[in-house]
C-alpha cells in the first residue's frame, strides 16, 4: 500500500504565497509522474502542475506563478504557489504514478484546501 501525506494547505490573501507538500510512503515501484490536481466547488478536477522524467508540465492558468519541484530521496512532490489569485481557491490534491512491469498504479491523496481570499 502506498499513502500520500499532504500538507500545506490554508487561507491566504490575493497576491499571497503558499507551498504545498506530498510525501508517499509504502512500497514504492518506478515512479512514472508525480503533480498536483484541483478541483474547485462545481468544477471537474483539473491538472495543476506535474513532473516526470519528460520534465514539468503546467496548467495554462498557473504559469509564471505555480513551481512543482520534486526530492527524489524523500519521494516528496512540492507546490510552490505564488502571486495567488481568489480563482486558485480549491481542494488540492497530490497524485502519483508508478508502474511495475506491465501493470501501472495512480494514487491520490486525501487533498488540501486551499483558499485565497480577502
């Protein structure tokens, strides 16, 4: 089994900052991709931001402002995310995938709320 902990989460103010956290534990296979989806009230979930070996990949809404990075040794995927806007209000949610041999496995995590208002 594999657990995804996140953190980081909160209330904040327009052109604010915050930093989200995913750590994965259990038993670990070949991570394909690790990243950060949202999904907002009445809206389906969408990408946030993800990477894996073919680089970073990015909301169209999130450019210049939102930097996920990724610390290998702690299997541990971050959100950096600044100059907020009150449309990035959201539940958050970290996401992994890994594959061993022919079978692939996607976790999610319990999500994080994020709120940006005055």
């Amino acid at each position: 089994q594999v657990q995804l902990a996140e953190s980081g989460g909160g209330l904040v103010q327009p052109g604010g900052s915050l930093r989200l956290s995913c750590a994965a534990s259990g038993t670990m296979f070949i991570i394909n991709a690790m990243g950060w989806y949202r999904q907002a009230p009445g809206k389906q979930r969408e990408l946030v931001a993800v990477i894996s070996s073919g680089g970073k990949k990015y909301a169209e809404s999130v450019k210049g402002r939102f930097t996920v990075s990724r610390d290998n040794a702690k299997n541990t995927v971050y959100l950096e995310m600044d100059s907020l806007k009150p449309e990035d209000t959201a539940v958050y949610y970290c996401n992994l995938q890994m594959r061993r041999g022919t079978y692939n496995y996607d976790y999610w995590g319990q999500g994080t709320q994020v709120t940006v208002s005055s």
